[in-house]
C-alpha cells in the first residue's frame, strides 16, 4: 500500500474512532476498498464508494462520496457499512 493510501486508512481509522465504529480488520478487504476509492477519484474525480454505482449526477453522486451518507444507519442495523470497510 502506498503512502496516500496509507494516509486514507489512518484518516478512516481516526474517523471510525470518533464515531464508536472501527475499520474492518481485514487489511485485505480496507486495502480493496481504498483501491476502489482511488480508482472512482481517477474515473469520476471523486472517492465515490466501490461498493455503488455512479450515475452521473452529481447531486445524486454527493451521496456515495466515503464515507456515504449510508454507512451510520447500515452498521447500526447490519454491523457493518455495505463495503464492510466500517464495523460495530
């Protein structure tokens, strides 16, 4: 992993911390995701979530930006955000 990468994971780290979450353990899995995060920023020119699609508008889009407006309600109710990068 990178160093960019490597930066993102600590900010996500920091960001689940402050909100009584955690990143998944699996370094496999939050090393995917991250991939993915970079690739939509290259493709679409934000960190669209991997896990949804993009449709092109940008409003709708703003939703998926990780993390996703999405994710709280999902590991409150599922234990984990849809691309299992957070957990409970």
């Amino acid at each position: 992993m990178g160093e960019k990468a490597a930066r993102l994971v600590e900010e996500y780290k920091r960001y689940a911390k402050e909100n009584r979450f955690s990143l998944n353990p699996s370094k496999k899995i939050v090393e995917g995701v991250i991939t993915g995060l970079f690739e939509n920023e290259k493709r679409h020119g934000e960190k669209y979530c991997p896990c949804r699609m993009v449709t092109g508008k940008k409003e709708e889009d703003k939703k998926i930006i990780c993390p996703c407006i999405y994710h709280k309600k999902e590991i409150e109710t599922q234990g984990h955000c849809h691309c299992r990068l957070f957990f409970r």
